[in-house]
C-alpha cells in the first residue's frame, strides 16, 4: 500500500524504513512524495545491505517527529 511521506512518519515514528516504489515530488529524487514499506523491522545497517542487493531499488528512510529526515542511506554505483 502507497503511503505519503506524512503517513509513513505518523504509522512509523522514530523508526528505518525500507522503501520501495518511491514517488518524488516533481520528480527532483530528494523530495519524498510517497512510498511503499517493505521493511520496518532492520537497522540502517541491514537496509544498506538490502539496497546492496536491489542495486538501489530499496530507499532507506528513518522517520523523526513526524517528518523523514533528509538524510538517507544511498548506493552508489
């Protein structure tokens, strides 16, 4: 299920996420619109490696008082 970014903070305060399907707002690749969860049970250090394996398919977002922070862990290629 499609969540907006103010939905994934409010279902998943304080928490990793593991992101997929990820919608940017004009399509600029920083500004999260929405998403799907796939995770929300691994570290940063387990979603890192998903990505890993999903060649960067897998976003990994950490939620913090109702916002995402900007800050997400990125495969580079």
């Amino acid at each position: 299920m499609r969540l907006t970014r103010k939905q994934l903070a409010e279902q998943y305060p304080d928490q990793w996420l593991g992101l997929i399907n990820v919608k940017y707002v004009d399509d600029d690749g920083a500004t999260l619109e929405s998403a799907e969860v796939k995770y929300t049970d691994k570290s940063s250090k387990e979603l890192l490696m998903e990505q890993i394996d999903t060649d960067g398919e897998l976003k990994a977002w950490y939620t913090n008082e109702n916002t995402l922070q900007l800050g997400m862990v990125e495969v580079m290629g």
